[in-house]
RNA sequence: GCCUUGGUGGUGAAAUGGUAGACACGAGGGACUUAAAAUCCCUUGGACCGAAAGGUCCGUGCGGGUUCGAUUCCCGCCCGGGGCACCA
C-alpha cells in the first residue's frame, strides 16, 4: 500500500482534536514535566519554516517524555499586544484586535498541519481581557509592595505605613508621616513602591510617540521599526527591578541554561565591587561635595581631574560664573545630539570646564572639575575621578584636553595608551607603594572606609523598567487619578478593559491615544492614559498556562503546586536580556509574596538557531534580457538579481517558470551551462523582499508534516543558525516511504539475535539523544536501523512495533497510522517507551560485522598488571573465538601496558 | 575593545581521547522500464602505486604542547556568527 501523508495526517489530527488525546490534567499521581514554547507574536506574515523550528523539537521532546510515563504539560498561546498590529491600524484605521484575531487564526491553521501535541484548551491570548486580568492583577501587587533590603524580599507596602507610623524608617519619622498630606504621602511611597511612578532619563521615539526600554533599543534605534530614539526626561510608570539584581544574578547558578546566555544576562545586570568616595569641592566660596564611585579605588593617587555627567545635578551647582557661558552651551550641544549620534560619535571626545576644583581626599591635591558626555547620568552617581594613566576613556580626554597623566604602577608606559590593566607593583601612591594592584585595591578601600572617606559598594548596571508606554494597543494601567494622587482601581473592578476609541495614533496635543476614548475615567476621576509594554503580558503567562481559566487566582494554590515551573523552555536568544529578565522578576516577586513555589520559573532553556534563507540568484548580462549561468557569469559583465526560489530546483533553474515570473522576463534568453542553468545563492534572512521564504504550508503539501518535521530536525543541531534548504528533504522522506514499506508483508515470526540488535541499538540511541536534545542523531540512527533492517530481510512485529513507537514523537502521523495497521486501538502516544536491553544491543563486534565495512577495530581493557606477552595471548584468544566470521588477521596492535588494547582486525 | 559561540568533503553534517567524514543531499555509473516517475545497486576527501585484488602518503582554520594515540584536552594566533559597548 502507497504512503498517503496527505490523508493520513488529516485522519490522525482530526483524531488528536476531537479525542482531545493530549488535553492536560493535574494528576498528582503521575510525575509532572512542563515544556514550554516561547508564544508567537501573530504577525500578519504569517509563519514560514523557520517559526516551527523550535515548536517541533519542544514537541518531540513532550511526546518522548510522554511515553516515558510523565504527565506532561506542553501549551501554547499567543502574544498578541504589540506594536505592529497597532502601526498597521494607524495606516488603515482597522482595529488592531481584528487584525491580531485574523493573524491568529491563520497561525493556529497553520500550526495545526504540523501535528503538534500542544493542549489548545489552555490556549492564552494576552490581550484577551480574561487574560490581561491577571497582568494588570500583577501589576497592583507591584504597586502594592516594597522591597524590605532587611528581609531581602518584596513585602506589602502597609508594612512599611506601619513602620512610618510606628518607629519611623529612613528618615521619615512618625511626625512627618502624620503631618504628611495625602499628595506627600504618595510621593514618599513611591519612592519604595515595587511599580512605581518617576522621573527618569528615558529612551523616547518621537516616530512611534512612545518611550521604550532598554532592551528595546538597539545602536540608538527602535528594535520594531529601527527608528532615532532619543534621551528625555519623562515621568513613567517603572518596575523597581533594579532591587533583584542579586537575586536575579546568584538565581543564574540554579539553573541549567548555556553559559552564553546565563553570561548574557550576567553582563545585562552589570554587577561591579567597588568604593564610594567623597572629594570636596572649591567653588567660589561654597562647599560641594562630589560622591564618586569606583572599581579602582587603588588608582586614586593618579587622579588629575573629576569628570561630571551633562545631566548630573552638580553641573548647575559647581559651575563658575566665569565657565557658565561656555557649560550652557555645552549643555545645549550635548541635549541636541540624539542617542544614535552619540553612538555613533564614540571616538570623539567632548567636555568643558567647570571653572570648579576638587580636592583629592588622600593626597589633598587641588584638580579641575569637567563636564563630559562620556560620564553617563545613570550609572554609579554621575561623576567620576578620572586616572588618565590607567583609563583608556580618561586618557584620551586627558590628551585632548591636555590634562596631566601621572602613572602609578611601576615601569608601565603611558606615553602612546593608557595602561588598564589590574597587574603591577604600585607606586607615586604614597602608602600603597610597593602593593600589588589588586592588594593596593583592598588596601585602598579599607583605608577609605576606616577615614571616613566613603564605603564599599556594588553597584549594577540593570535599571529599573520602564513600564509605560504611549500607545493604543497594550493592557491599560488600573490606575485612576485622585486629586492627582494615582490610586488603584480595587482589585475586583479587574480586568480594566481597553476601550474603543476611532483613531490609533496620538492626539494632537501628544497624548496618548487612549485620550481619545470617551469617558475614560473611574467613579469620575481620569485614568491613566498610557499602556503597558508588550513584556507584561509576556511575563507571566507560563503561570497562567498551568491554570488558565481560573477567575480567582492567577494560578490556584494546587495547579502551581503540581506544575511548579517549566521543566523545558526552548526558544531564541534575542529574548535574553528581555522577556527573561523581566519573566524571571515577576516570577521572584511573585515567589516572595508566596503566590508562586519556585525562585525561578524556567529550569533548563534550550536556544533553537535561527532558520535562516537561501536566496537564488540569476545573472543578468548588462543592458540586456539574457541570462547567464552562475558559472559562466564571469565571462560577462552582469547584474545580480534575486529570483523566487520557488523557481529552483538543488540550484537550476526552471526556464518556463521565470519567464513567467515577471512580464519584463518572457523574452528572456539564457546562456546554458551543460543544457542548465545553474544559479548563484547565499546565505540571508528569510525575507520576502529576497524571494526565499520557504512556507512550511507547502511543504506539508508536497512531502507531509512528518517529513517536514524529520527533516528540520535533521538539518542539524538543534542550537545552530542554518539556512533552510530544502534539497535534502528527499533523504527524509525516502526513509519515510522505506520504512512505511517494511510493514507490507508484516510477519509474527519470531526476530533473530541480529534483528533485536537493531532494535535496542536504535532504543539506546534514541534514548541518549533526545535527552541531550541531539535529534539529527537519532534520525540518522533510526535509517541505519531501517537500512539494517531492509538488508536482513526483516519485517517482523516484534521488531516493528516498538519502532512505530520510537518514531512517534518525530513523524507521529504515520506512526499513529501504523499503529492502528499493527491493530491497536487508541493513541500511539498512550504506548510506553520500549524498554532498552543493554545486552541485546551489546557491541560484541566479532559476531556482526555487518555494521564494520568489513574492519574492525575493538578496545578492551586489560588489568594493570599484563605484559606484552599475555597481551598477545589474549588477542590470539580473541581472534579464535572470532572464527565464525572468517579469516581475521590482525593488522595492527596497541598496547599500553596497564591500560588499553587496540586491536585493528580485518 | 570585552564576553560568548563556531571553523571537518561539492553541500547539511557525525565522531565517551581510539579506523576522521557515520547518516543524508548532490554528482557519476548501472539495474528495472517502450519511456518517464518511483524503486534498487555501485562509486564519490585529496594525491599516488597497481592489470586487478589491494596498497601507500597527506588531510578536521594556522602554529606549538600534553599523550602510545588529538577533530576532541592545554597555550598562542587567524577568520566567521551572536551579545555588550563610553558602566568608571
């Protein structure tokens, strides 16, 4: 009987839909494992072949750990606020939510041709307002807690009324709390609340009207729409996750992701141990101190001059009256610049004068005050010692504006660069000399603490979040504001929806849009007109996943006890320093105000590689309509043009087909190569633009889902970037039709020693390999065994059936359906994992050389103790017992005494 | 610049420190077929020796090292992918 994938698929998903086989319930009887997708954003390209990548190897790996007994938990949803249904619906007046809706559903169409085990009852959508409940829920607690640094956790912000009340806390006593008005109360709150309301330096886009945060800007642009983003100070709404940056780094230990992601985030959080040191400053007749931090306190006998940021509040202070002309002027060229320009502009170096001196707290030397733009507002205190000889950015200002360089570590050389390195014997550093650096550097913090001069302390280069942002198409704030005082909607008002309004894009007056909608307003006070950003929704919705139609809980107490976190997390890296920084906060935050059981919610992640296109090209000879083989083009002069792949064949081209492509190429004429032609490709982006996307809608239609989801697999491993080609997909789909063959004359015999070798072989392999999550390996290992099995004459059911199951969590269409041929009833994913006999698929080589090519090669381990002579003995031994396979000779033999023989036979 | 990955045939790739290139694609040859498709078989890293069977040498970015033995481990370079980038 003919392999027909295409009914055969139809058949079996429509099975899995309506029997709802793979519907998750919580079982405490059974052994839990979460795996967990990264949810799609629903664009409006709908997805081509490389969006599955990453879906197919999280679905192998949930049906794999499903016939080894485990209740598995395999969701999937939708992230579906964001920016371009919202762009889209400025341009064409369309609601976003009928285009996220119509983007969805072909998402879901497509998904489903692929046979993927998700349970779509626990389907999320997070601008489903069923949903996005539990979003802003979260956000409330945020704005309803503080970070207590005494008990190292998140706590509810009454508590910190009661210590205002009571023994007062960091400077506010109970007389101040109490004489407080309302509005004073707030703000002091706000500087402890967990989502809080302040001014900050912000990334502004004036394309999108909208502030972004950090992880959405890259080199100065937008990521979504790459367009100039520029520095402003606004008022925001914030997430206070600077407070976890210790947890958020030490939590990194626990669990099991690559090293270059974990390091990733490291970098993100910026922990650095250093010193807080005070120099007193001269400015006219005032005293002003500066507060500086550094890693290098070792260093402080090498400062010639301090450093301000433009932005720093000391500029205005320590400014003389001579200077003031020429700072304002500076202040207004550095306000100027966009963030893009000051990228760009790294190597040039700016600053002015203050007029102002600081006096070196050590050695009581007298050195100017500067302002420069290469001093950022936002880290450390916004200002800096500067130690030309041993920093390359002091140094290259300290040469352009001829300031002194005096170096402090014995025999470096300063003349051409700065000497930055941590090594060194110290000297001109009075009680440091003759220290090495990094003792120098103990030693100069203690001396520091122990005269009064500052403290240790860590600083991080993780920033608060920004949380608002200026747009239509995101949760909206449940915040309400009373006499100006922003005031929490009560949590049973929950969900506040977004409403209606008629036009997407900002008001004239450069509100937000949602000033647009009529009566946006609580019991008659204004709401917050700006919405959260795209990661809120995103940040808790695996919680969600394990209980999402509960309208009391975000999770209720018993689902989040049984699922606990996600076992298995697969998705891309470009998420490293967003989406899991700010999921791995809300998660803690959660944990702390114990509605979550686990620290941290995704304990191993796998990053799939980006698929990646393979265009094709055709060359053009110049100024006319003939086209020349790639490997003839350099005989002429041409032009390179992009040609729809779908137009190509292993690289030739179909000649038909492109003049009918385009008008302006059916006259076209070609110069051939061997009677083809033959055409030039590389490596992009998957694109329209460059005519290489690789639909997998039509793959399924010519090959069938299973083979699709083969051959993804076998392209390579599973973390790699590749470029999709789709000529060897041939090699997967013959082992399909092959091994589909091998059930035609189906026998009950009884399988010979040779034939259930194969099968644990293939049993162990299989096993090995998906845990290490190396599927091209195991595809490999299942059409050796296939081949193995066609070579012996084999198609026995003892040897088949527990292959059919092998193959299900790859190619489980065709397995169901073998399954079924094999006379079960039910779902193949009900089968259990063959059980692996170690010594059915023993390497005992000398018996099977079959799988040797006719070589061989064998180790054994000898004892310690063996000469040479007994080692020969044994080899001679060996070779008797491998009489069946006939004349053996040794070719080559290696011994190490003591250790190992290698014995090359043949 | 710093961090992190990777570099193996025409291509995708495989190799607990133990026959480098499994498996697959492509290519070449052959079988079946009126023909095509499908299917099956053989060859396929390079150079050389041989009529053939078969054999020899060289080969995993480059240079060293450890080891009986290195694609694998160590040191130093070169090149590509990803991330961070005035973070004091």
């Amino acid at each position: 009987m003919e392999y027909d994938f295409k009914s055969i698929e139809k058949k079996w998903q429509a099975y899995w839909a309506s029997q709802k086989t793979f519907k998750a319930v919580v079982d405490e009887s059974k052994p839990k494992f979460y795996v967990l997708d990264m949810f799609p954003y629903p664009s409006g390209a709908g997805l081509h072949v490389g969006h599955p990548l990453g879906y197919i190897a999280s679905d192998i790996f949930s049906r794999y750990k499903r016939l080894k007994g485990f209740n598995v938990l395999h969701p999937m949803g939708y992230d579906a606020f964001g920016l371009p249904a919202e762009q889209y619906a400025i341009q064409t007046g369309q609601h976003p939510e009928i285009t996220t809706t119509n983007n969805i559903n072909r998402y879901r169409q497509q998904l489903d041709r692929i046979g993927f085990s998700f349970d779509w009852d626990r389907e999320v959508r997070t601008c489903d307002p069923k949903y996005y409940k539990w979003t802003q829920w979260a956000f409330l607690k945020m704005f309803d807690s503080w970070y207590d640094p005494a008990k190292d956790k998140a706590r509810p912000i009454s508590e910190l009324i009661e210590k205002f009340t009571t023994t007062g806390y960091d400077g506010v006593t109970p007389e101040k709390w109490a004489s407080a008005s309302d509005k004073e109360k707030s703000d002091i709150l706000m500087r402890y609340r967990i989502a809080y309301q302040g001014e900050t330096a912000v990334n502004w886009c004036p394309q999108l009207g909208t502030v972004l945060a950090n992880d959405e800007v890259k080199e100065g642009l937008s990521v979504r729409g790459g367009y100039p983003v520029e520095q402003k100070k606004m008022t925001q709404w914030q997430l206070r996750v600077s407070a976890y940056a210790e947890r958020l780094l030490k939590g990194l230990d626990t669990i099991d992701w690559t090293d270059s992601l974990k390091e990733m985030q490291r970098n993100w959080i910026g922990k650095s141990e250093g010193t807080e040191m005070v120099f007193n400053t001269i400015c006219g007749d005032r005293q002003m101190p500066i507060t500086i931090f550094t890693t290098r306190a070792d260093t402080v006998f090498g400062v010639t001059f301090m450093v301000l940021a433009p932005e720093s509040d000391l500029v205005e202070k320590l400014t003389t009256p001579e200077q003031k002309a020429k700072v304002d002027e500076y202040l207004q060229y550095v306000k100027k610049k966009t963030e893009r320009e000051r990228i760009a502009e790294t190597r040039t170096v700016t600053g002015v004068f203050s007029g102002s001196y600081a006096i070196n707290p050590l050695t009581g030397e007298k050195v100017p005050i500067w302002i420069s733009e290469y001093v950022l507002a936002g880290y450390g205190t916004g200002a800096i010692m500067a130690v030309p000889a041993h920093d390359s950015r002091d140094y290259v200002f300290a040469k352009t504006f001829g300031l002194p360089i005096v170096p402090i570590i014995e025999g470096c050389d300063v003349s051409e660069e700065s000497f930055d390195a941590k090594e060194g014997k110290m000297c001109n550093s009075g009680f440091l000399n003759g220290l090495d650096v990094k003792e120098a550097i103990e030693a100069a913090k203690d001396y520091v603490e122990a005269h009064g001069l500052g403290r240790r302390k860590t600083n991080y280069r993780l920033r608060d979040a920004i949380f608002s942002r200026q747009r239509y198409w995101g949760e909206p704030f449940p915040i309400y504001y009373k006499d100006g005082i922003p005031t929490p909607i009560p949590m049973d008002k929950l969900p506040l929806e977004l409403p209606e309004i008629s036009e997407f894009k900002p008001t004239e007056a450069g509100e937000p849009p949602l000033a647009r909608a009529k009566d946006w307003t609580f019991e008659g006070y204004p709401l917050e007109k700006s919405t959260m950003p795209g990661f809120a929704g995103s940040s808790a919705y695996y919680l969600r996943y394990m209980d999402p139609d509960n309208d009391n809980a975000l999770v209720s107490e018993r689902a989040d006890k049984y699922w606990r976190d996600v076992d298995l997390y697969i998705g891309g890296t470009e998420h490293a320093t967003g989406h899991l920084i700010y999921s791995r906060f809300w998660n803690k935050f959660l944990y702390d105000l114990g509605y979550v059981c686990e620290a941290e919610p995704f304990k191993k992640l796998i990053n799939q590689g980006m698929i990646q296109g393979r265009s094709n090209f055709v060359y053009r000879i110049v100024n006319t309509n003939t086209f020349v083989s790639a490997g003839l083009k350099d005989q002429y002069q041409t032009t390179e043009i992009h040609v729809d792949i779908n137009l190509v064949r292993n690289d030739k081209l179909d000649l038909d087909g492109f003049k009918a492509w385009r008008p302006e190429f059916n006259d076209a004429e070609f110069i051939l190569e061997n009677g083809e032609y033959i055409c030039g490709w590389a490596v992009e982006k998957m694109s329209k633009s460059m005519f290489n996307v690789v639909n997998p809608d039509d793959i399924c239609d010519t090959y069938g889902a299973d083979t699709l989801r083969l051959y993804e697999m076998f392209l390579g491993p599973l973390e790699q970037s590749k470029p999709w080609d789709t000529k060897g997909i041939d090699g997967v789909n013959r082992f399909l039709k092959r091994f589909w063959r091998l059930f035609d004359n189906l026998s009950e015999e009884k399988a010979k020693p040779e034939e259930l070798k194969v099968l644990h072989k293939l049993i162990g392999k299989e096993q090995e390999d998906i845990e290490n999550f190396s599927f091209n390996t195991t595809i490999s290992a299942f059409m050796i065994a296939v081949n193995d099995l066609m070579a012996l004459g084999c198609s026995k059911r003892e040897i088949l059936e527990p292959m059919v199951v092998l193959l299900s969590p790859f190619a489980p269409h065709i397995a169901e359906e073998l399954w079924h041929m094999l006379g079960h009833g039910g779902s193949v994913a009900d089968a259990s994992f063959p059980e692996f006999i170690p010594a059915l698929a023993a390497e005992d080589n000398v018996i099977y050389p079959v799988q040797f090519n006719g070589k061989m090669r064998f180790t054994v381990e000898l004892p310690k103790s063996a000469s040479p002579a007994e080692v020969e003995a044994f080899v001679r031994g060996y070779q008797q017992t491998a009489k069946y396979v006939g004349d053996l000779k040794i070719v080559k033999v290696i011994v190490v005494p003591g250790k190992i023989v290698n014995v090359v036979i043949k």
